[in-house]
C-alpha cells in the first residue's frame, strides 16, 4: 500500500483477501441495494440465534431479490463493521473521512463506487450509534455459560399399553402380550445454539401442565426483574 493509513483500525488488522472479496460483493450491489445492509445487518446482529439470524437473511434476499448465496457475504462484511464502528469497537474512534479513504486505498475502489461506498459507512455509523452496543454484551451474556435455546419441536403422540411387559429371563415362545389400550404422549424436541446434540423428552397431560405453569412463573419473575431493574436505573 502506497500511502501511510490514517486510521487505527486498518493500521492495526490486515483485513485480508476475505475481507476485500466479500467488500467487492457489496460494491458490486445495487446502491439502492447498498444502502438497505446496514439496516438488515443491524437486525441480523441484535438476534439471539444462528436460525433467526438466517431467517433475516432469507428475509433480506427476498426483500431485496438479491440470491441468498450473493447476500450472505455482503450481510456478514456489514455485521462485522457494524460491530467496529459501535461504541467501544476499534474504529469507533476513527474520524469517518479517515475511515473512508483508507478503505478506499485498501479495496482499492473505483472512482464510480465511491459515493456508494460512502452511503454505506453513513448508514453503518448511524446503526452503530443506536443501542448495538449494549444489545451485544447483553446478548453475550445471555449465552454466557450455558447453551442458549435455539428451536422447540412437539408433537403428539400415543403409546400403546400392555398388561406385561417381556424381560429377557422368560420363555419368548410362551409370552403372550395383552393389549389394553393407548395413552396420549407429547413429545418434545429441544435444539440449542452452538451445540450438536438435541435433547428429547416425553410429558404426560399433568407433566405438560407442571412444565407449561413452571413457564409462565418464570416469566412473570422476569418481568418483575425487568421493571424493578428499569426503576433502578437513573435517568439521562
């Protein structure tokens, strides 16, 4: 690079071939295209899970008619400066004209591209001043530790009752089943953020109250936590 870089942020990181690949991708958009990433990019950023995260992806190459394939990298190169640019991020202190012209000598970027280009970290700046900063330690917190929930499957099921059950001891040619009927079952899928296993489990009808009570205790608890910590906060 010929010139001396004028910003922290680029002084410190090599940003690398991934970084300018999918930046070209985002120059390579429709302005009016350009201009619509940082907002799903902000959206993307405040979701607690990997599967509502891709459903504003769906959501953004629909509303956009842009090929998910194409918009996914444009989303995460935004999400990534959105993440620079907030409060406390390594380029939050960097003076904007800096910012743009050493991403304009680090692409490199052509003369036609650079009012998109400057749109684009208009409408970033602007996300990042909003609540993001807060919203990713909170969110970072929420995952803290333990595996976060990411999707509930259930279904309804009945199981079959017979008056005795085989144990291995007995004499297979003289057991004889006698079927009694079927219960109703629920059958629950549980699937956790950045964990491979799912967990699985059955509830009877009274199970199902107990869990669906215990649920709703919990809310109203942090609901109650909520305002008590909204009241103690002071105000700006």
């Amino acid at each position: 690079m010929e010139n001396a870089l004028k910003t922290s942020f680029l002084s410190k990181h090599d940003l690398g071939d991934g970084f300018r690949r999918d930046m070209k991708v985002v120059l390579g958009l429709n302005p009016d295209v350009v201009a619509r990433l940082p907002e799903f990019a902000f959206r993307a950023t405040l979701t607690p899970t990997t599967r509502e995260k891709d459903k504003i992806y769906q959501k953004a190459s629909s509303e956009l008619g842009i090929p998910l394939v194409q918009i996914e990298p444009a989303l995460n190169v935004s999400a990534f400066l959105l993440r620079q640019l907030t409060p406390g991020g390594e380029a939050s202190a960097d003076d904007e004209q800096a910012l743009l012209a050493d991403l304009k000598e680090a692409l490199p970027c052509e003369d036609d591209k650079s009012q998109i280009l400057t749109r684009y970290l208009e409408g970033l700046k602007k996300f990042a001043k909003q609540d993001l900063r807060v919203a990713i330690l909170q969110r970072a917190h929420e995952q803290s530790a333990l595996p976060i929930l990411n999707e509930v499957s259930v279904e309804a099921d009945f199981r079959a009752v017979f008056e005795n059950s085989y144990h291995y001891e007995e004499d297979i040619a003289a057991y004889s089943p006698k079927f009694l009927g079927t219960i109703p079952l629920g059958i629950v899928r549980l699937e956790f953020d950045g964990t491979q296993d799912d967990a699985y489990f059955q509830l009877s009808k009274r199970s199902l109250q107990v869990l669906i009570d215990s649920l709703v205790a919990l809310q109203k608890e942090i609901q109650v936590a909520e305002k008590s910590i909204s009241a103690a906060q002071p105000k700006q």
